[in-house]
C-alpha cells in the first residue's frame, strides 16, 4: 500500500465507477435484448451478458476496497487535502478472479457466433478456455511484486505470454479460415472485428503489467495499472459485447428473411 495525492486517488475511484457503470449498463442491454435474437445465437448474447455481470460485481468489491483503503480523515472535511492509508488493504486479487471466470467466457462468446461444426467448437472452446485460465494463474504471482526486485515479476510475465500468444495466433491465423467461410460479407466483418478488438485489447493487459519494470514505481505504478486494466477491460468486455450481440442480430435478421422467402 502507498500513500497517495487527491488526484490520484480520485483518478483511480472515478474509472473504477465509470468502469462499474459500463458493465452494468452492458449488462442490463444485452439481457433485455437477448429475446430478439434467433434461439440459435441467443447463448452467445447471453454469455456477453453473464461477462460484463461477472466484472460488474468484481468491480463492486474492487471499488469498496479501495474506498476502504484510504480515507481523508476528521483533519480533511470535505475531501479536502490527500487521503491517509486506513490500514486496510486494497485486494485487487478480485479483478484476477474475475479475469479467471471472464476471460475464457469472452472466447467462447465469439466461438458460439461461429459456423463451425460441434465437434471443432466443443474443441476450441476447451483448449482457449484452459488456455486463457492458465494465463491468469501463471500471471497472478507476479502482479504482487510491484516494487523492490522485480524479477519475479517478469518470471511470471514470460510465462504469461505463452499462452497468450497460442491464444491471439489462434484467432487471427487459427480461425481465419472459419472467419472467411461466413457466406455474408458484413458478417465475417464483424466477426473478424470481434476477434481484432479481442487482440487489441488483450495486448494492452501485457503492455500495463510491465509499468512497474519500466520504471513506474510507488503509488504512481498502482495508479497506472488500474487505470490501464479499467480501460482494457471496458474495451474487451463492453465493446466485443456489443459487437457479438451485433453479429447475432445480423444472422438473426437473415434467418428470419430466410424464412420469410
């Protein structure tokens, strides 16, 4: 724990709320709008829905631990002057068990939205699935260490990286094929813009992870980290939600204009 300025702290409560807000808002879209989609592609819409709840509730239980690490004390009426650690510890090990339960959901979302055969989805839903989880077990030890020797730290963020690469070839080479298979055009685009968004994002968790072993230290590194994984996460969780339910609204409008010829 590091003490902290106004601003800091400040900068950190606000996207934790706008990052809590944004789930929710996703969340309560998808859900209500699952009904519309052909029964096909509604566990897909569902799925995104169930992700953005899961992180909604993490980010509940991250933002209380942060309000409950500092305080402005009786000296600082007003939230005037910098907060003073409260001695309670901010538990951040809420947003990786988040990322254990999310992060292989967001794979399977945009799998199910897939013309693949069963037996090759079931397939793929196992094997990034386990990948993703095993990312976020190997990754969890190292973001512990965010001072002294960080040594450890890159241990771990080497080991990290091996499945993450497996996951993001897999989806920009893996299943570029399926992708270009997609009969409609706007379809495959918009599938390959999930999978895109989903790589973009993701390269941004490595990429915040490493501020401590470039030189970012102290209550600045902490400040940068959950503004960096706030704004990865709304990118991975909201915005790729957004895109499935559009891709399921798509194949549902050519089911149903299929049905109608």
């Amino acid at each position: 724990m590091f003490e902290m300025t106004d601003g800091q702290f400040q900068l950190v409560y606000n996207i934790l709320s706008f990052s809590l807000a944004s789930m929710m808002s996703t969340t309560l879209f998808l859900w209500l709008r699952f009904p519309a989609i052909h029964a096909k592609y509604q566990s897909a819409v569902i799925i995104s829905g169930m992700v953005t709840f899961i992180a909604a509730y993490h980010y509940m239980r991250i933002f209380n631990s942060w309000v409950n690490a500092y305080s402005y004390g009786e000296k600082n009426v007003g939230g005037v002057g910098n907060p003073v650690l409260t001695g309670v510890p901010f538990n951040d090990a809420y947003r990786y068990m988040d990322w254990l339960l999310t992060v292989p959901l967001l794979l399977i979302e945009i799998l199910l939205v897939m013309n693949l055969p069963a037996d090759e989805q079931s397939s793929k839903c196992w094997t990034l699935g386990t990948a993703s989880a095993l990312m976020i077990v190997v990754g969890y030890p190292g973001e512990l260490v965010v001072s002294g020797d960080l040594s450890t730290r890159w241990t771990f963020w080497m080991m990290a990286m091996v499945p993450f690469l497996y996951i993001v070839y897999t989806l920009l080479v893996g299943l570029s094929d399926a992708t270009a298979a997609e009969a409609n055009r706007e379809i495959s685009d918009k599938i390959r813009s999930a999978q895109l968004w989903t790589v973009v994002s993701w390269c941004t968790y490595p990429i915040v992870y490493v501020f401590p072993m470039l030189g970012v230290s102290g209550a600045s590194a902490v400040v940068h980290i959950q503004v960096g994984y706030c704004v990865s996460d709304i990118i991975s969780k909201c915005g790729v939600g957004l895109i499935i339910y559009q891709i399921t609204k798509a194949k549902s409008n050519l089911e149903k204009a299929a049905l109608l010829a």
